[in-house]
C-alpha cells in the first residue's frame, strides 16, 4: 500500500488542472507543466481535489502511485509559488556573477566557468558568493543546481567549493606528521 498515493491533492487558487489523453496539463500563473501518466495510474479530479488511482495487485502501480501524486503535486506548488535553491561559494576569490540565462564563476580555475541556464530556471545573485535559483519546475531546478554544485563540490578538510545553502559538510581533520 503506498501511503502517499492515498492523501488527496487539493488544486490552489488559481492553479487550472486539466486532464487529456492519460496527460495531466497544469497551468498557473508562473507557467505551465504537463505529465504523462502511467498506464496503471489513473486521477480523478473533482471539487478542486485530485485523488490518485491504482492497482493495488501490482507491485510497480503501487510504487508509481506515491511517485505520480509526489510528480503533480510539485507541479501544482511550481506553477502556483514556484520553487527556489540557494547555493553558496566558499573559498578565497571564489566568486558567482549572473548576466540574464549566464552565470559565470570563478572557482579558483585557471578559466572562469560560464553556464548556460536552461530556459525555465531564473538567477539571482544577491552577493558574490550567493547564488539563488528559481523555477517552476523542481526536476530541472534540481539539475542546474546539481550542475553547478559539481564544477566544484565542496571538499571536506577546508570546505571549499560550491555548495547548497542548507548542506552541512562533514570536515575531516588534516593527517598528522608521525612523531616519534
């Protein structure tokens, strides 16, 4: 039994949800997403809810029930209030500068590193060491963030690198000359 499949999805103000062809359309005021479903997953909308069905026999329906519900209702926060990561540069002349779809880092390379940001996802950098990226659409949110974290990720004796504003590094301690 999926648990999160069971709890029902209530549609926000303003958010129209419409469902064509086995293709869940979600539309808002910062966009529009859409979803194929699954071919053992059905939703029933009514009165601004939408519950997700399954069949409970299947073992692989019951686990795509919980990852639909999860999938539309992200889809419903992103085009209702969006969604946002904060990333940070830590280290000496580590710095983060956005011009529009670019964003360009230096990361204590020979080169600055330019990204190209896709089309969904907005930049802001209210510091040079600030990065704070917001969409729509969590899936792509998630992956430019990933991206930009991995062109210097965070090492774990001095904690430089590029990385999320809520990760907590592990530090490890520097080796010890052997005395004798």
């Amino acid at each position: 039994m999926s648990r999160v499949a069971k709890s029902p999805i209530s549609i926000l103000d303003g958010v129209n949800v419409e469902l064509v062809d086995n293709v869940v359309n979600v539309k808002g005021k910062l966009g529009e997403l859409s979803f194929e479903l699954p071919e053992s997953i059905s939703i029933k909308i009514e009165d601004s809810i939408i519950s997700v069905k399954y069949d409970e026999d299947i073992q692989s329906s019951i686990a795509l029930g919980g990852t639909t519900r999860s999938l539309i209702n992200n889809m419903i926060i992103g085009v209702s209030s969006g969604f946002e990561k904060k990333l940070e540069l830590k280290g000496v002349g580590y710095r983060a500068k956005a011009s529009g779809k670019l964003l360009e880092l230096t990361l204590g390379f020979s080169h600055p590193v330019k990204y190209q940001l896709p089309e969904e996802v907005s930049v802001e950098t209210p510091s040079q060491t600030e990065i704070t990226l917001k969409s729509h659409n969590k899936q792509i949110l998630g992956q430019a963030a990933a991206e930009i974290r991995a062109f210097r990720p965070p090492e774990p004796y001095k904690g430089k690198g590029v990385r999320y504003a809520d990760e907590v590094i592990i530090r490890k301690e520097a080796k010890k000359a052997a005395g004798g």
